[in-house]
C-alpha cells in the first residue's frame, strides 16, 4: 500500500461568512492541490472538509496516511475518541454531523494517523493549504454549503 502524506486547512471570513478548504496530498514525486469555496460556512466545518475531500481524493483503498491538520477540531475528535462517542449518541447536541458522518465513511477505507501541528508556524505546506483555503473562499459566486446550518 502506498504510503501518503496529506496536508489540510480550512478558513473562514465571519465565522460564519465565506470560507474556503485547502489540501495537499503527496506520495513519492506525485504532489496534488485541492480546494474549494463556499458562500457561508464555518471554519470548523472547512477544516473537516479539507480532511474529507482529501481522503476521498485517494484511489488505492488501504493507503496508510499521515494527516497534518491545524485544527484541533479535527485531530483531537478522532485521536481522542470524541468522534466515536459523538456517533453512539448520536451526534446529539454536537456540529456538523453531515461531514462526520461523511468523514466516517472515507476514514474507515483507509489507515490514517492524524498529526496536529501548530497553524501559521512556518510550516511551508500548512502555510499552501491556508493560501488554497483563502484564495478559494474570495472567488466569486461561491456555491452553497449546504450542510450548513446557523444556529
């Protein structure tokens, strides 16, 4: 199985307001950018897409991957167990369980090992996925986030 390396951000102007995801996938020489924008979304919902759209990008099921993520959201969720908890309840009281539960369907096809690392650190990758997110959250006649929901 392949091994990849995949970096994700996610922002947001207004939280909500405009947002944007960023996603950098690496194997050996291959390098490939994702990255998307919507009209009014959140930054935690962003973070969790970029993981999303990431994963579903990989082609050979199994791959082991290390994901960087700046967002405690994310890492802390799956590496702390909160995901799996939130799910036996049902998402009760909890945010965004649409892309969880999407999230939960490209997890499980693979091996990932997230890794948390500081946002806006110097990190040259982390650093690209922040400007795919910002760059892709000011382009207009942004589609809907239709998972969205204002409180």
């Amino acid at each position: 199985m392949p091994d990849i390396t995949i970096y994700t951000d996610g922002a947001a102007r207004g939280n909500p307001g405009p947002g944007g995801y960023g996603a950098i996938l690496m194997s050996g020489s291959l390098k490939k950018e994702l990255s998307a924008g919507y009209r009014l979304t959140t930054n935690n919902r962003m973070e969790l897409l970029a993981v999303i759209v990431a994963l579903e990008a990989l082609k050979i099921e199994g791959s082991r991957v290390t994901l960087y993520t700046d967002s405690r959201y994310v890492a802390d969720a799956v590496n702390k167990g909160w995901l799996f908890n939130w799910v036996q309840k049902r998402f009760k009281g909890k945010k965004n369980p649409d892309l969880w539960l999407r999230f939960l369907e490209v997890f499980k096809k693979h091996q990932v090992r997230f890794v948390w690392i500081k946002g806006h650190n110097d990190n040259p990758w982390n650093e690209r996925c922040d400007q795919l997110a910002v760059a892709a959250s000011l382009q207009p006649h942004l589609p809907e986030d239709t998972g969205y929901q204002p409180e």
